[in-house]
C-alpha cells in the first residue's frame, strides 16, 4: 500500500508567505473611499494567491503532492456589505498562474471550508451564507483549473439538541444544494458531535466520500470501534477518481485531547496504518500539525528504518 502525506494551508519553512492575510470589515471601513477600500482587499487577496504559488512551487520541490489550500484566500468575501463586489475577477491572472503551475506539477489540491459552512442548518439564512462560501470555493478551483469533484471537506454540522434529527435535515437541506456543488464535498467525522457512524450513513446515503478521521474518533466514538466501518468508509470513495483520504493529527496532550499536537506521533500512526494495510492500493493522509510541513517532513525521518516501511520520496512511502 502506498501511502502520501500532505500538510494544511501554510509552511513554516517559507517566510512572509502566509495565503490568508486579511482585513476586517471594520478596517475596510475606515478607509473613506469605497472603491479604494475594495482595491486594497483585492492587493491582499491577490498576494495571498501568489503566496500559494510560492508554496506549490515549495511542494513541488520537495515532492510533496498532496496540499489543502486556506479558505480565507479572499478577505471579506461574500461579506453582505460587499454583495456588488466580483472578487473572482480581478483574480483571474494570478489564478491563471496557478492554473499553469499546476499543469506542470500535478497535486491533490483541496480545501476545507470554515465551520460556519453548515449544511444541516434548519435556518434558511445560515444555508444560504453556506452556499456563497462554497460557490466561492467553487470558483477558485475553476480559476486554477482543478476539476472541482470532491474538493471541499465539511463536517455534517451542528447536533441541534437531537442528532437524528439534525441527520435528516442535512438530507433534507441536500435536496436544495445544486448538483455542481454536491459533486464538491466530502464528509468527515468530528471531535464533538457526528460519530464515524452518523457521518458514515449520510455518506452511504448520499453518495459523498467519507473522510475518516482517527484523531477525532479517539475524542468521539461513543463506545464504537472504527475497524468494522473501515471496509464501509473505502467503499465511499468507489465512484470518485481520488484515492481514499483521511484525516492523522495527534492530541496535544491527555487533558487537551482534542488540540493538534505539534507533530505526529509515528507509533499512533504506524498502529493505525498495520490494521488497514492491504485494504487500499493508495491512502493519503492529511496532516493536521501545528508545525505543517515540519511536521511531515519529521514524520517521514521517524518512519525511515522502521519494519516494513520503504520510502519511497520525501512525501510517500510503501508500507509491506
């Protein structure tokens, strides 16, 4: 089985190459002409376009193919005072870099918009905002060129008091979300609410890959054991042209379970990696570190040497 490592958003090997420099609502404010305001967000967006291009460009040097962009790439976008605002637009070269780029170095590229993109809302306003978000998503991934299927990992949502219920108004609400967009998401299992079981039978249900997530099954698992659904999550991903993907993050500490330690630790992975080996042909793994890059590249030098692992560059390795 061959395995590929990833890392989330921004390196903490580059410097001053942050994808997700901002401008509050407030600071936009302050600036008295509107149209010079809403350039200046448009400077910040397109630098932070072109720190992704720096990082694809750290990727692609270091044979790492597999990368989730930041979701806040374009500050104050769908803010509901800046409706009139074509924010792709002004865009379109920058993402025409990218775009070229990423002809020439193929990557997994995708994203994972914020929490307040909930689909099992039963407020129409708070499914709405969802929608501009993730037609937003949409189009970034147009502008570079990236076929947009199963691009975008979202969690099911909030619990509302009653999960079983919460469950059938995403079904619900599903019905209402065009076809280009469902084609986008994938699902994933959460630390607090949505079970590897919850999250599994929309996914079954709908027709949407299921991400697994072993961190957050260890902080919410009520009583289940994720081995038995394993075969159920890879058979979400039948239809897709991506290979399996999943979530590895280790806790910070016992008392700050849920956290994301700096680094990963290879005994917990290799664990997890010995009891599904065989069952793909290709797993990619993304890391959630608060050290990004510096963390995969500590994880591939832990796993050098070990029984049964041959690396196979700075990013994969097969695992016997």
């Amino acid at each position: 089985m061959i395995v590929r490592l990833g890392y989330v958003a921004m390196s903490v090997e580059l410097q001053n190459a942050s994808p997700s420099q901002t401008m509050t609502f407030a600071q936009f404010n302050r600036i008295k002409d509107r149209e010079a305001a809403i350039r200046k967000l448009e400077r910040i967006a397109e630098s932070n376009l072109e720190n992704c291009l720096r990082l694809l460009k750290h990727n692609a040097a270091n044979d790492i193919r597999f990368f989730r962009f930041s979701s806040r790439l374009i500050p104050l976008a769908n803010h509901e005072e800046l409706l009139d605002w074509n924010f792709l637009r002004p865009l379109s070269e920058p993402l025409k870099q990218l775009a070229n780029f990423i002809k020439q170095h193929p990557m997994r590229l995708d994203f994972h918009p914020d929490h307040f993109v909930v689909l099992n809302t039963p407020d129409k306003d708070i499914l709405k905002n969802a929608l501009k978000t993730l037609i937003m998503h949409e189009g970034l991934l147009k502008g570079m060129e990236i076929d947009t299927e199963h691009r975008c990992v979202l969690h099911v949502g909030g619990g509302y008091e009653d999960k079983e219920m919460a469950l059938e108004q995403f079904i619900h609400n599903w019905a209402y979300i065009p076809p280009s967009i469902q084609k986008m998401i994938m699902l994933e299992n959460d630390d607090t609410t949505f079970t590897v079981k919850e999250t599994l039978y929309l996914c079954e249900k709908l027709g949407i890959p299921m991400i697994f997530d072993y961190h957050h099954h260890l902080a919410n698992h009520e009583g289940e054991e994720w081995h038995q659904d394993w075969e159920r999550i890879v058979t979400t991903w039948k239809t897709s042209p991506l290979p399996v993907k999943m979530h590895i993050s280790s806790p910070r500490s016992e008392k700050e379970f849920r956290a994301h330690a700096d680094y990963i630790d290879v005994n917990m992975f290799l664990k997890f990696l010995s009891e599904v080996k065989g069952s793909v042909s290709e797993l990619h793994c993304m890391i959630e570190a608060k050290q990004k890059d510096a963390a995969l590249f500590r994880l591939m030098e832990d796993l050098k040497g070990r029984k049964g692992i041959q690396v196979i560059d700075p990013s994969s390795f097969f695992i016997e």
